[in-house]
C-alpha cells in the first residue's frame, strides 16, 4: 500500500470526477526517472458498471442530437485542449518518457486535430438516396450505442481522441479505459469535457488495468461496441469477450514493419527516413519500421551510414528541445525488449551499436536503451519476426524485388511498410504485394486523416480513421419510401 501522493487521479463518470470504489491504487511512474509522480485508481467492475449506467442513460438524448449539433460538441473539445496546449505536451512527456518535441509535433498537435477533422466531416455528412422509378431510399446513419474505448500507452491522448472523437460525434455515448501506464492525459481530456459543459454521461472514464477494469468493460451487457487499440495478444481476450454478445469489435494491434530500401533510392534522405521510421518514440509506435530490408548492391554502404546516423541520435532528458530519443515505458517493458536484444544475440546477431546510454545521474532510475542495430540474424528468427516494439531494429540484405516482399510479407503481423526508391512504378508494384494494410512509398507516417489506418493477419480487425471511423461508429439503416 503506497502513502497518499500528491496527484491522486479519479475516475469521471455522469459528468462528475469521483473516487474509485476500493481503496486500490497503482502508481504512476515517470520513465525518465523511475520515480511515482501519481497513482490512478485500480478500479473493479463495480465502477465500469456506474460509468457503463451512465453512458447508457445519456444516450437516447445525445444520439437525438443532429450530426451538426454534436460538431459543435468536437469544436469546443477542440478548443479547449488548444488553451492546455503545452500542458497536454509536457503532460504526455512526462508520462511516456518521450521527447516534449514529440509530444508537441505528435501527441498533441493531432489529438487536437483529431476531435477538429471529425467536426468537419460531422458538418458534411449527408444522407445517401439510391432512387427506383418507384421508390427513393435513404441511408439512416444511426448511433450503435454505449461504446468501449480501450486505449494503450505508447500515442495515449493520440489514440484515445482518435476514438473519442467519431464516436461521440456519431451519437454513441462513451466509456473509456486508458492504459494504467498512461493516464494522465485521459485525465486531462476529461478535465477539458468537464469544462465545456458536455452533457453528463456522454464521456466517461474508468481507470484500472486489464483484469479489473478493462475484461469487465468489454463483458458488460450494457456496451454494443468495443474499439481497441493495444497488443495482439490482448487483443485476442478482447475479441473472446465481445464475441459473446455480438459486440461491434474494431482491434488495432501489433506490427513488425519493413522498411524495403532498393539501391536506386535516394541515399540521404532514406537514411534519415529510415531512422526516424525504426526509432520515433523509441520504437514504440506500431507503425515503427523494424525489420530493414537493404538490397545487396548498397548494403554495406547503407549499413555504415544508418549506424553513423543512429549513433548520432540525442538521448536524454524528455524536457529538452534537442532531445530526440526518450525513456522506454517501464520496467517491465525494457527488460522484455532487452530480452530480444540477448535473444538476437543467440540466434547468431551481431549487434552494430546499442546498449546501455551514459547518462546524468538524476536520470539512472529511468527506463534507459540506446537504439539498437541487429545484423547477421535469418529474417525468419524471432528477434525479426516478433513484435519488440521498442529501439531495436534488424538489418537485412535481400537479391531482388520477388525475395524482398518475400521477407516482408513473412511475419505474422500485417500493418505497415515503407518501400524506398525512386522508380515509383516499381514502389507502387511492391506496395501492392504487401500484405499490411498501408505502405509509404519514400516516407513514413506521413499522415491525411481521411484514408483507412489498419491492418490484416495479426495487426487487427477493421480501419480507423476518416469514413472508415464514421461507419465503424454507426448503424446504416435503409428507409425505402414508395412513391405513387
Ligand atoms: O498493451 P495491452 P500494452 C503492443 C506492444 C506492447 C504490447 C503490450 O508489443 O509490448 O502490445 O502493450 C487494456 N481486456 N502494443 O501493455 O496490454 C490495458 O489496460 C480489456 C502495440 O500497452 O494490450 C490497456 O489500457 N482490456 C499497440 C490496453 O488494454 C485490457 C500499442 C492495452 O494494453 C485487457 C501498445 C483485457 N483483458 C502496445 N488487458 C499498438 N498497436 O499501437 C489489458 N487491457
């Protein structure tokens, strides 16, 4: 049991921050330290029942509302996180352990976009008619109901605007469960609801890990809809658990992502693509570009420049400007990507550059790794086949097109790849025998919030993201009219 600390989060539920019902907490640690700056509450299936009650007796109201009106809704939203700009910033920093430039060019830049790009296509909505000769149908977009957003730690306030967003705007009223890792900018989102005045029970949180808080939410007969976005293999529980009631299920899972590199590219601006690919966040995005595929003809060259590129990355304090790669999220999560790192080691790795960083003292409690460059492993190892998520990247040389997408179609994983050439004819043939549900040809996550983010196999069920968001958190309903 850990004394009181000075930032003790709650839960908001019906439009009221109140305490969690057991005396449970878990503390939040600030990775860059390894210090408790916080507790969240370790809520049970007591509280996901309150917020699930509330969500359901908001709902009729708010899913009355026209598209329009609850643009309004997002705008204000918006708004509001645009006055907290730089606390929603260093808020992430301090949570996650990445970089303030990051958290300001990335976290919340786009969650404030995302709640805006959700108003406008809100405004634009318009029924769809397909006219008989006799008839006029008109497709209904209906709200699905009380909905579970569940949301992971590495794109916290990112990832869970990205589903706040299209579903409270689409009628659907809102139970949340952010990662116990990564509260505090949930906390601040709801502090943001609280302060607009959005009608009580249209947004609730429930803090608390899986078991407690997460598994009852997904069960709960009071929620039609469960959106996930966290790691394949709990993805696979959550799938279990809404399967039972027919639930509307989107999961946005893990990823093992090849970035292709043909000798025709061009070299400098690959290589700095390529590094930002494999380490933004310090590998802890599922986009991230981890297995390496160079084509012999410029491995060697391209070998030495990536490493020279990587070891000239600056690690260190998330608080400062220049700093481009921050802490890893946990304990436990650094020792299990340190343990690929030994892994690779026995699968015949030879490690180019990585380690443990030397850095300032106030800093040797945080959860520390210097990217890390893995060459010489067969590209079916685990080390290249699993998903590490974090700052450890393999290298490996391919003969031609035919064996590169051979490679990179050979994991279990299907979200993303980057192909880097400058014969766009052969970029767009590669992209389209990957099996992921996204390719960047000569850049990466370079983003337009109107096209579907997904992916196939292991990566997940269903899209994210512009119309694909918009379907996923309504109901079509046909009204054929006769006329005479
Ligand atoms: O995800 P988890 P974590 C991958 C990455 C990482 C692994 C675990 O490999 O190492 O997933 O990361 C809640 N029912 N990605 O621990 O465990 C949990 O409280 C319902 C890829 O963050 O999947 C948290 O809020 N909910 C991913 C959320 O699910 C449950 C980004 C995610 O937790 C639950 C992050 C349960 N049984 C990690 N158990 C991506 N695709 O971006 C846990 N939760």
């Amino acid at each position: 049991m850990t004394e009181k600390s000075n930032l003790d989060l709650m839960n908001y539920i019906d439009g009221e921050f109140v305490p969690h019902s057991t005396e449970e907490w878990l503390d939040v640690i600030e990775p860059a330290t390894g210090v408790r700056y916080a507790r969240v509450p370790l809520s049970n299936p007591e509280d996901i029942d309150s917020a699930v009650e509330a969500a359901n007796l908001a709902k009729q109201e708010w899913g009355a509302l026209s598209h329009k009106d609850r643009s309004v809704w997002l705008d204000k939203i918006a708004d509001g996180l645009e006055t907290r700009f730089e606390e929603m910033a260093s808020l992430e920093s301090r949570d996650t352990g990445k970089p303030i430039s990051i958290a300001r060019s990335v976290d919340a830049k786009r969650s404030i976009a995302n709640f805006r790009f959700f108003a406008d296509l809100l405004r634009g909505h318009s029924e769809e008619k397909f006219e008989m000769p006799d008839a006029s149908n008109i497709v209904v977009s209906k709200p699905v109901g009380v909905g579970a957003l569940i949301t992971p730690w590495n794109l916290p306030l990112y990832l869970l605007s990205w589903k706040v967003a299209p579903a409270i705007g689409m009628g659907n009223t809102v139970v949340c469960k952010p990662s116990e890792l990564t509260p505090m900018t949930a906390d601040l989102l709801m502090r943001v609801i609280d302060e607009v005045g959005l009608p009580r029970g249209v947004v609730n949180l429930v803090h608390g890990d899986g078991p407690g808080a997460g598994s009852p939410l997904v069960a709960h007969q009071g929620v039609d809809l469960v959106s996930f976005t966290g790691g394949t293999s709990t993805g696979e529980k959550v799938a279990k658990s809404a399967s039972s009631s027919f639930k509307k299920l989107s999961l946005e899972l893990g990823g093992k992502n090849s970035s292709i590199v043909f000798s025709d590219c061009d070299f400098e601006s690959t290589i700095a693509g390529v590094v930002r690919a494999a380490f933004l966040n310090q590998g802890q995005v599922c986009l991230c570009g981890s297995r390496i595929l160079v084509e012999d003809g410029i491995y060697e060259s391209f070998k030495l420049s990536f490493v020279e590129a990587v070891e000239k990355m600056r690690i260190g304090d998330p608080s400062d400007e220049q700093t481009e790669l921050g802490a890893l999220i946990s304990k436990d999560h650094i020792e299990k990507v340190m343990g690929y790192v030994s892994l690779a080691k026995n699968e015949g790795g030879k490690i180019l550059t990585g380690g443990k960083p030397c850095l300032p003292s106030e800093f040797e409690g945080g959860y520390w790794m210097a990217p890390t460059v893995i060459e010489n492993v067969d590209y079916n190892s685990r080390c290249s086949t699993e998903e590490i998520f974090g700052p450890v990247v393999t290298l490996h040389p391919f003969e031609d097109e035919m064996e590169a997408i051979e490679i990179a179609n050979g994991t279990r994983y299907g979200l993303a790849g980057s192909v880097w050439t400058q014969d766009l004819e052969k970029g767009q043939r590669v992209s389209r025998s990957m099996e992921t549900g996204m390719v960047w040809i000569n850049t990466w996550l370079h983003r337009d919030l109107r096209v579907p983010f997904g992916g196939v196999k292991d990566s997940g069920v269903g899209r994210e993201g512009g119309r694909w968001s918009m379907d996923f958190f309504s109901e079509p309903m046909n009204i054929c009219l006769k006329h005479d």
